[in-house]
C-alpha cells in the first residue's frame, strides 16, 4: 500500500481522539463505506488487522453487476482477464454460453482490495492498517473500538469484518453452519492459466455444492463451496479437483466461508452497523459476494452521512436496515430460494438446467447487471412444466447448438 495517512490527532487531556464514524475492516464493503463517509464530509477512520496488499481467499470474479457500484472507473490495469460467459459442469456433462457483451471481469483481490483502501484515504477517510480491533462496545451515546494498544472513541461504528470475526456478535449471533456456504480453495500459479474459458463451474462435486477453476494470467484460482453442515471431507473432494485438473495434492489448500444471504440476520443495532459477509450479504447460489459487499458498504456511509447532516431524523440502524432491505433484500432472498430448490433436487435439476443452454445464458445476464433473480426465478418457474417433461424422459437429451451467441462445450477432461 502506499497511501499511509497520518496518525489520528490525540484529544487533548489523554481522552481517545473521536470520529464521525470508525470503520472495522478494509475490505470492499469497509473501503467502500470510508470512501463513501468522507466524501460526505465526516472524519472517518478506518482500521484493518491486515497490512495491504493482503491475501484474501476469492476466485475475484467481478461481475458487471460489481463494477456497476463502484464510483471510479476500474483501471485497467487491475483486470486479469474479462468474462463473457463460461462453463457449466454438471457431473460429465457440459454446457458453455457466452453473451456478445462482458458479464464482468476477473481480478487478483489483494490488488483490487489496496486499490479501494488507496480510494477511501483519498477521499479522506484516516487509514490505519496492522491494526486488530479486539472489541466494540455502543456506551453512552458513543462506540468504542479496542486494539491492543488503543481506545478508539466515535460516534458511530461499521463493522466490516468479513464472513469470519466475532465482533459482528455485537448486533447479532454468529452464522449456524447452515447460514453459510464453507469452501477449500487455492490461487495455483501457472504459465498456462489463460486457459480458453475464464469461469469454468463444476456442480455435483459436492452434493449441491459446487467446484470452480478460474483461469486468470499466470493463475488458477480452484476451489470447493457447499453449505456448511452438509460438507463431509472437503479436503478430498478439493484433492480429487486439483488431480483432475493436473494440480499436485501438495497445493496450499485454505478454508474460508461465504455467508448464504437470504437467511434473515439482524444488520444494525443503536450505533453499530453490519456490511458485507459481516451482515451476511452474499449470493447463496455461487457465493458473489463483492457486489454486495460494495453496495452495502456504500449504503452505510451514506445514511450515516445523511443523519448527521441533519438531512435524515430517522435512527441510522433503523435508515440503513430499510436502504439494506429495498436494495439487497429480494435479491439476496431469491438467490436463497434457488439454492434450496437446488438443494432439494441436485440431480434432477441440474441435469435439466443443462439441457437448456437459455438458463445458462438467462443466469450470465443476472452477472452482466442485465437480470434481476428474482426474473430469472420467475422464468424458471414458467420453464418448470418444460423442465418436468424432460425429467420424465429422461433429461431431454445432451447440449444442443442454439442460436444467439450460445455454443455447446465439449465435455472434455484433463487427466
Ligand atoms: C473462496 C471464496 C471465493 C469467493 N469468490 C468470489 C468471487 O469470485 N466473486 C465475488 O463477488 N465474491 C466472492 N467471494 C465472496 C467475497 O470474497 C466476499 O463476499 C467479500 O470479500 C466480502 O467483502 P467484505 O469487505 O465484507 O469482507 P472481507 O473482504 O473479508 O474483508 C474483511 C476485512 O476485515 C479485516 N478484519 C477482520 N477482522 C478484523 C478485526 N478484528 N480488526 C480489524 N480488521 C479486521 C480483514 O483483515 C479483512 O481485510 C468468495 C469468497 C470465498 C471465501
């Protein structure tokens, strides 16, 4: 990172320094909501435990649906690689549908995660990274945010610490392991990654679960999800990925979870406000939780800013719960929705989804920004009787040619 920002100015008489607003986390959703606060005018102050550039376990998948909340340009020079459409897999069979449009393009995240940091500092937000926030606490009409060394006082507290911490647990319980999707991932280096498809997925790895192999320049990001309390032996799974796909077993595997948005989780409360994983916004379906991450984080920011401008009376957690629901909401309850359905019959809907390469192609219009789920369940749903018949009989049949941009894969595998 470059940008190191001065130090926070001490109060005089010893008492901690005060903020409009702390933020706990840099990632997507706290960079988004520091940038979005201090262009609003609040004195923002946001800390992460991670110094940047910091690993972070992504197959980065960017959909236009992402680069649409962004208030810059993406500079070119982050983008790995666009994608059009992709792969689909279901067990041997395979279908493959590009759009004659970008449905959204691939980054390495330790470089687009330092770029949205370098954005808030330079909209003003004071950033200060290595530094753990141990606790939070919302007392007598302030927050306070604890680190090792520090006592960090502000009038209001975002805490967006991803899928994993504990600190969210000040609005709400943690995730059961059926709130969230658990992965096994690994970022592989290797000269061949520009592989022909960028986005290539693998369902009926893992019960309804999936697989991923995202081809970026000079790397592969491989990986496992299924739904926390129904993944046995993901190591196994993921070792049986990585060979057939010619990866060595000895790869640095890591776990992370993805939380399953749609599950109804409380995002506010008195100062303290949730965004991104922390809140639990994320699609249940393939796990992309950028988008939401950047939309939230935004959202937060400026109700925030917009109470304390006098411009809105009503409480910031009451203001930001209702901006989360009318934005995020139905989205993220669609996307949960399909997942149980999925859940509920893996087998016979997967393999009828991939006897319609229109579902492939309507779902990469959900990534390109160009499709609600909530119109693309709808089609399912009118599909349905189509869908019936074709299980009755047996599948209808292998990937078709269609018109219209959309060509058939051949199932072909690495040994
Ligand atoms: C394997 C995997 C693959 C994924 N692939 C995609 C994808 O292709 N596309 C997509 O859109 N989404 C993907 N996601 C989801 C996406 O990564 C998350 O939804 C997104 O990162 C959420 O952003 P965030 O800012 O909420 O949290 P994070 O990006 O997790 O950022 C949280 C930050 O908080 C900091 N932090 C945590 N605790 C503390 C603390 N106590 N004190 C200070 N700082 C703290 C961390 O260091 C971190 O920098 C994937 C997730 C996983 C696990």
């Amino acid at each position: 990172m470059t940008t190191t920002p001065p130090p926070s100015t001490p109060a005089p008489s010893g008492r901690p320094a005060t903020y409009d607003l702390v933020v706990v986390g840099a990632g997507p959703a706290g960079a988004t909501c520091a940038r979005a606060a201090a262009l609003a005018g609040l004195r923002v102050l946001l800390l992460d435990k991670a110094r940047f550039p910091r690993a972070k376990p992504c197959a980065g998948a960017l959909s236009c649906q992402a680069l649409h909340q962004l208030d810059l340009p993406l500079p070119e020079n982050l983008v790995e690689r666009e994608f059009t459409g992709g792969r689909l897999w279901y067990k041997d069979r395979c279908i493959e549908a590009h759009k004659p449009y970008r449905a959204g393009v691939l980054v390495r995240r330790e470089r687009f995660d330092a770029w949205l940091v370098e954005q808030a500092a330079a909209a003003g937000a004071e950033v200060r990274l290595g530094q753990a926030v141990r606790s939070v606490a919302d007392n007598n009409g302030r927050v306070l945010a604890r680190t090792a060394g520090d006592t960090l006082s502000g009038r209001f507290l975002v805490v967006a610490e991803g899928a994993s911490g504990r600190l969210k647990t000040a609005v709400r319980p943690p995730d059961r392991p059926r709130d969230y999707t658990f992965c096994v991932c690994a970022d592989i280096e290797s000269p061949e990654a520009m592989g022909d498809v960028p986005m290539d997925i693998r369902f009926g790895i893992a019960r309804a679960g999936y697989g991923w192999v995202f081809s970026r320049r000079g790397e592969v990001s491989i990986g496992i999800g299924e739904q926390g309390d129904r993944l046995t032996n993901p190591v196994a799974l993921m070792h049986a990925l990585l060979a057939a796909n010619g990866f060595p077993a000895t790869t640095r595997l890591v776990g992370h979870k993805i939380p399953m948005g749609g599950v109804p989780r409380r995002v506010a409360a008195g100062r303290i406000l949730l965004a991104g994983d922390a809140a639990g916004f994320a699609d249940a379906i393939l796990g992309e939780g950028i988008a939401y991450a950047l939309a939230s984080g935004r959202l937060a920011g400026e109700r925030l800013a917009a109470h304390l401008a006098g411009s809105d009376p009503e409480p910031p957690a009451a203001a930001y719960t209702a901006a989360c629901q009318s934005s995020l909401g139905e989205e993220l309850r669609q996307t949960l929705y399909l997942a149980r359905c999925l859940r509920l019959a893996p087998d016979r809907l997967l393999a009828v989804i991939l006897s319609d390469h229109e579902a492939l192609s309507r779902y990469i219009d959900i990534l390109a920004g160009k499709l609600s789920y909530k119109a693309f369940n709808r089609w399912m749903l009118r599909r349905l009787p189509l869908f019936l018949w074709r299980a009755i009989v047996g599948g209808g049949g292998g990937p078709r040619r269609r018109a219209g941009g959309v060509a058939p894969c051949t199932p072909t595998r690495r040994e």
